[in-house]
C-alpha cells in the first residue's frame, strides 16, 4: 500500500525522472545481487575463505583511496559527464574480467582483484547513483519520491539474486557480459533524464552541468562537526560497529560454508547454495521492508526500528556461541543482511531527519569517507589478529568470533536507544539537531 501511495504522489513533470531513476537503481543494485553470489563462490573455490581476511582490508583501503578520487571528481567534472565517465569505467572493468577469468582463470590475482572490483562495484555505483538522484531532486519533492526510487533498489536485489538462480548453467565469464550489456542501458537512462532537465534552464545549468564541491572538503568539515555532537558520534557508533561485526560474520558464513562443502560438496552444489542464499536474503529485505518497517516506525517508533536489527544479531550470536552450527551461521548472516538492507537503513536515514541539509552532506560524506572504512579495515584486522579463530578447522571453533561481536552489539543497542530518544526530543521541540 505504502508503494502504491508513493506513485499516486508523483506529480506530472516528475514522471519521468522518477521512472528513469527506478530503473537505474533497480539495475545497479540486480547486477551487484547478480555477481555477489558468483563472487562467494569463486572466491571459496580458488582462494578459500581464509583469503577473506586479507581481502576484506585490502578491500577498505582501495575503497578508500577510490572514494576519495571520486570526491576529487565532482570538483572537477559536471555530474552529468562524471556519471558517463564512471559508467563507462566499469563496463570496461566488467570487459577486462570477461577476458581474464576466460582466459587466464588459473591466475590467483585475477580472484583477488575480483573480489575487491565487485564491493567497488557496489560502493561507487551507490555512491554516484545518490549524488545524482541529490542533484536532480529539490528538498521539496525528496520526501515524496525518494521512497519511491529506493524501492527500486529493493525490487533489483530480488531480480538480479533471482536472475542468478536462473544462471545456474552459464559460465562465469559470460555472466560478466550479461551485465556489461544491462549496463548499456544506464546510458539511456541518464541520457533522457539529463535531456528533460536540460529543457529547465535554471535546473539544469545549476546542477548537473557544473561541477560541485569535492566530497573531501565536506568529510573534513563534517569530521568538526561529528567530533562536537554527542548526537553525530552515537550515529558515527552505530555505523562503524555494524560495519565491524558484519564483517565477522560475513567471514564467519563463508567459513562456514567453506569447511561443509570441501567435506562432502562439489562447486555446483556450492553455487546452487549461494544462488539461493542470496535470494532468501533479499526475499526477506522486501518483505520486511513492504510490511514491516512503515508499521513498526509509525506505531513503536524510531527507537524500536534501530533496535530490531542489533537485538536480533546479538541474540543470534549469543545462540551461535553457546550452539555452533552451521544453520545458525546462515540464519546469523541472513538477519544481519536483510534486516540491514530494509527496516535498519530506513531508521538510520530518518536520524538525519532533524540535521540542517548543509549539515548531513558533511556527516554523511565524513562517515562514508573514514568511518565505514575503517570499520570494515578494523573487522579485517581482527580476523588477521585472532588466527585460531580465523584459521578454524571446523564450524564449532568459529563460535569464539561472537566473543567480539556480543559486546559490540550491545553497545550498539545502547546508543541506539540513546540516539531515538534523542531524535524524538528533538523532533517534538521542532529543532535541530546539533
């Protein structure tokens, strides 16, 4: 219903640049949910899940160094060019793996960089997507269409998990091609958008054809304010310690699956279980999402929407801790995904409700910039630094993981609490946020 509410609030003159933008998330986000699970798989069957260690900060440190090019970009060209750019990068990128994994798949590096492309894949694309969608639409009607463009979001993560079930039989290499091919279209789409635009002078000229302030400039800005509000850091907190215990228990599920399938698995039932996986966690995302996350925010409030996701994790890593099993590695990970991607994300946004706009570009570009990368380069660390955990042999000794993520967890749930009440306050005084 409340997706149906959202296309009847789309006024005329909106139509289009709403569809285009629902297409080009939709697609974005289905080729990620496309190559994610083929990205498990290669990685367990050419480098093994203890690669994952080192490549989860290999992966934070090139991502940083990526986003702050990025940032550096958008001082220097307009958004409409950066996205052509940043587009057509990434179809090449998707070309170059084509070659090598068909031509050179016994190379080891060709797995690694893989790996560290997809996540970049994600990050950049998501990135570039906001920025533009941010430019494109004026404080006035965000509220009213922003729900509705990020259900596309949601829907693409259903499609491409999907799509991948479906391509059970193609070779990996080809997989790539598929995606190169529904990337071409993105070209179309920001091509007809910018086009509508540039028929409003005074939209266009203003915003898409210029180039903006570099990312970098507003992380440091933001870097002030976040370190002179109690409010920021609980947000900063929050982020920085899922992003650290998502990344345990990512290692700790693809640990998992990697001891179960090299005991008695072969690589096709190893791509079957990821294919499916994957689809279970985003079928979960959009029912939560379409029927759970609007009735828990209007009815219990902010507070109870960021608790769902860190009582869940705890009490599953407590269960995992004291019962070690594969199947609650999987319920562990798939609750930790899907909760994150629909009733978790929604809430966070909404503690920026109360943040001047000024304000939340800063923050949010200061978070992205250094607190989820040093979170996820943090997580990997700890992995390196705790071998006879990460080096287990066997599903029971992953269990001493969540001796990191419990209190990490409740922690969060803390500040959580803290950070709801706090919204709240200021919401009813009609202020904001400092």
């Amino acid at each position: 219903m409340s997706f149906l509410r959202s296309i009847l609030l789309v006024r005329k003159g909106e139509r289009a640049k709403t569809a285009g933008m629902f297409l080009y998330f939709f697609i974005v986000v289905s080729a990620y949910w496309f190559l994610k699970p083929l990205r498990s798989v290669l990685t367990i069957e050419q480098l093994g899940a203890d690669a994952i260690r080192e490549l989860k900060i290999i992966n934070a440190f090139v991502s940083a160094v990526v986003v702050a090019a990025y940032s550096l970009a958008l001082a220097r060209f307009s958004r409409e060019k950066l996205t052509y750019l940043v587009l057509g990068a990434f179809v090449w990128a998707l070309l170059f793996f084509w070659f090598f994994l068909g031509h050179y798949g016994a190379v080891k590096t060709v797995y690694y960089c893989f790996y560290v492309f997809i996540d970049l894949f994600m990050t950049v694309n998501t990135a570039l997507f906001w920025t533009f969608l941010a430019d494109i639409v004026d404080p006035e009607s965000a509220p009213r269409l922003y729900g509705l463009v990020g259900a596309g979001g949601v829907l693409g993560g259903v499609a491409g998990s999907y799509g991948n079930t479906l391509a059970s039989g193609v070779a990996p290499e080809n997989m790539l091609l598929i995606v190169a091919a529904a990337y071409l279209l993105l070209f179309a789409i920001v091509f007809g958008v910018s086009r509508r635009l540039h028929r409003l002078p005074h939209v266009a000229r203003g915003i898409i054809a210029t180039p903006g302030e570099s990312k970098l400039a507003d992380a440091l800005k933001g870097a002030r304010q976040v370190f002179a509000s109690p409010y920021f850091l609980g947000i900063c907190l929050v982020l920085a310690s899922y992003e650290f215990i998502s990344t345990v228990n990512d290692f700790c599920l693809h640990k998992a699956v990697d001891i179960q399938f090299r005991s008695g698995g072969s690589i096709d039932s190893l791509r079957s279980f990821f294919s499916r996986f994957f689809l279970a966690v985003n079928l979960v995302a959009l029912v939560v999402q379409t029927f759970v996350t609007s009735l828990v925010v209007r009815r219990v409030g902010v507070t109870a929407g960021l608790l769902v996701l860190p009582v869940i994790i705890v009490g599953l890593s407590v269960g995992f801790l004291a019962v070690p099993c594969f199947a609650l590695a999987e319920l562990l990970f798939l609750s930790d995904n899907s909760l994150n991607y629909s009733i978790n994300q929604t809430t966070r946004e909404l503690l920026f409700v109360p943040v001047s706009r000024e304000e939340r570009y800063r923050v949010l570009a200061f978070i992205d910039m250094l607190v989820l990368r040093s979170a996820k380069a943090a997580g990997g660390f700890l992995l390196l630094l705790l071998p006879v955990l990460a080096a287990s042999g066997s599903v029971e000794g992953l269990r001493w993981c969540m001796v990191v993520t419990v209190p990490l967890g409740l922690v969060t749930i803390v500040t959580s609490v803290y950070l709801g009440r706090r919204h709240g306050a200021v919401l009813a005084r009609g202020k904001h946020a400092p």
